[in-house]
C-alpha cells in the first residue's frame, strides 16, 4: 500500500540522483575545461569544442575535436571518476569526409579565412603545391589544416581533394620549387602563347619532362603547363641547399622591400607581419608559426636592453604590450632585426619597410621603440623549441612519411 513514507523515501531518491547528477555534471566540466587547457589552449591550431549537456538523466558529452588521443585520455578519465556518461563526441575529419581527408593547394596562393565565406576575415595563405588535411565541409566551403597546423576555412576552388595515398604520391613525386619572385606557366614553349596559372616564389609542382629550356610540369589537379628552366630547381635540391642563417634571411627579407601589406597574407603577393617573417624563413627551409602571438614562443629568447646590444641580425623583435600584474603580456607585431637598431617588417601603414628604433635615426619609429616587448633567436633553434625545418616534415619530404 502506497504510504506518505514511500512516497518521502521515492522523492529522496530522485533528489539524491539530481545531486548526484548534478555534481558529476560540474566535475566533468571542470575535467573538460583542464584537458582544453592542456591539450588546446590555442584554438588556431587545436580544436575541442566540446560541452557537456544532461540528455535524460544523463551526462551526454557534445562537440568535436581534431584530438582523438586526447579524446580518449577524457573519456579514461571520466570513466576512472566513476562519471556516467554518453559519449557524442565527432573526431575530425567528419564521417562525410570519408577518406578524401587530404588536399594539395592548386592555385599560386589560395586564400584560407576564418569562417567559411568569401567575405570573411583572410586568416592565412597557402602556396601551390602544399599538402593539407582536410577535416570538414559545409557547402562549398572546408575547414582544413595546413601544414603550420592552422585550421581556418578553404573554398573548394582553392585545392584538389584527395585521400590519403594520392595525398603521399603527391609528396613523393619528383618536384620542382619556383624560385622566381614573380611569373607564369604556359600551355607550350612559347611565352608569348596563352598562359596556365601565374607563380610566385615557393610554389611547387609536380615535374614530368624537358622540352628545349623548359621544364614540363604538372598541377595537382592534372594540368600540364611549361616553366622556362632558369625559373624553377629540382625540388630535392632546393631542399638540401636550404641554409637559415643570418646572411639568407636577411638578404631574402630585403627582396621583399615596398611590398604591400595585407592582413592575414603570407605569400609574396602581400603579407602582414608574421606572414612577412614566416614567408622569408620559409624559402630559406624553416616552417615558423603562422600569428606573430605564436612565434613568440618559438625559438630562444634574447637578454635585451635599451642598448639592443645581445640582438644580432636575423633574430625576431617583437612588440605589443609587456606583461604588468594586472595583464599578460600581449605580442602583436614582429620585425626582422638587421643590425645597428634596425629591422624590417611588413607594417599596415606602408608594407615592407626598414625603420630604427634608435632616436635621431631618419627612418626611428617612436611607437616601436615604445611597443618593444623581446626578441627571439630563432638561427639557434633550428629543429626545436617550435622551429621546424622542411627537411624533417614529412608535408616537404618524404622521407618523413
């Protein structure tokens, strides 16, 4: 017979459940918010959009990551804290994907944005040639992830997708890298004849022949096109010849002298300032991270004082706000130094250019001077502490693979 006492005992138990509930809810938030932090605090390179929601009584865990190894160490932890849960998380690259997860860039430089929309923010820029990961579509548009592990949108004229063994073949093919600053491939051997795709410095394509003082080569989508030979090298021996030290860098920054700037560019087309300092390290071997907010914590930093003179040509100054009790330190700028208190950059009011921080110097830049945050060897760390060298990716060799 149903008693006010069963009827207490039955609402107890449901209440208790609630708490129960409840409590697991807010400490698997908690786990979550540590393993974000842990595993992808910079969204630019990481994704882990997860959530936590109760769906009948249960704790469901929404969202999606490109994180399977963390992933899991989430889910052992959760069932280690004896926390019931409903597992709901995607894995990138999603399901409709399927096995056409790669890509290789198929234009001179494709423009990859923040959000899926030709309108919207440029993020960064790929050069011909290189391989992508592609994670998810939405229209016509994809999120991909470059070889920098940036992850932004890409629309689907900008590259050939593919799977994972054309993506390796494409590696593994004999290339050539376009050494020219500026130019164009053509559908013969006469350069006055109808031209394929225009070039710029870095890109690469595959190479199936030589015809009189041209080199025949093909895009990843198929097309085949003419190069003059003086204008391209064996991509293996571009390669090996790479040497980052003072001399190369400099001399490769100054080539790029009353470029225009462009926000979000890192092509010779136009370039903001960490797409300026990631373009010239990358033709001379070395893949930096995209955002000057990262590069800053690559490298090896460098003692400095109103004296500048532990700075040696070649490193990376840096500039934003110094970190104070009350806020972090913020880097939102980062030049070439060059010697003598001078650096160059690409800077929004008039692109690549030289200034000094030195006062009384006809090209001194007081807001620079004021904004120097540190500076960043970068020669030193070829290989570590965040500086990759092409030759030990397997994107660019495929003895890495």
């Amino acid at each position: 017979m149903f008693t006010r006492l069963t009827f207490f005992l039955g609402l107890i138990s449901i209440l208790t459940i609630a708490c129960i509930n409840t409590n697991h809810q807010k400490e698997a938030k908690t786990i979550l918010e540590d393993f974000k932090n842990v595993y992808a605090p910079d969204k630019r390179v990481a994704l882990w959009d997860l959530d936590i929601k109760s769906v009948n009584g249960k704790i469901a865990l929404l969202g999606a990551t490109n994180l399977p190894g963390a992933k899991a160490e989430l889910l052992n932890k959760l069932t280690k804290a004896e926390i019931a849960f409903d597992d709901r998380i995607e894995v990138y690259p999603t399901a409709d994907i399927g096995e056409n997860s790669y890509g290789i860039v198929n234009v001179s430089v494709c423009n990859i944005r923040s959000k899926n929309g030709h309108s919207q923010e440029l993020a960064t820029q790929s050069l011909l040639g290189t391989p992508i990961k592609v994670l998810k579509q939405e229209d016509n548009w994809f999120l991909i992830q470059t070889p920098d592990k940036y992850i932004a949108w890409l629309d689907e004229g900008g590259f050939v997708q593919t799977n994972e063994a054309k993506y390796k073949e494409w590696i593994s093919s004999p290339k050539v890298m376009y050494i020219k600053d500026f130019g164009f491939s053509y559908e013969s051997t006469n350069l006055n004849g109808p031209k394929v795709s225009d070039l710029v410095a870095g890109n690469m394509l595959k190479s199936i022949g030589v015809e009189e003082e041209f080199i025949k080569v093909a895009y990843p989508d198929g097309r085949e096109a003419f190069i003059p030979e003086a204008e391209v090298e064996n991509y293996d021996t571009w390669l090996a010849s790479r040497a980052p030290n003072m001399t190369n860098i400099l001399a490769t920054a100054q080539e790029y002298l009353g470029r225009p700037y462009l926000w979000g560019g890192t092509s010779g087309k136009g370039m903001d300032c960490s797409g300026f300092t990631k373009t010239v390290f990358y033709l001379n071997g070395v893949q930096l991270a995209r955002d000057a907010s990262q590069q800053v914590h690559t490298g090896n930093e460098i003692e400095t004082d109103e004296t500048f003179k532990n700075i040696v040509p070649g490193d990376l100054l840096f500039f934003g706000r110094k970190a104070t009790e009350e806020k972090k330190e913020r880097i939102t700028h980062v030049g070439i130094y060059m010697g003598k208190g001078e650096f160059i950059h690409s800077s929004g009011d008039a692109g690549v250019k030289i200034e000094s921080l030195v006062k009384g110097a006809s090209n001194f830049n007081q807001k620079r001077l004021d904004t120097f945050v540190k500076a960043k060897r970068i020669v030193s760390s070829l290989g570590k502490n965040g500086v990759d060298l092409l030759a030990q990716l397997p994107e660019y060799n495929p003895s890495e693979l």
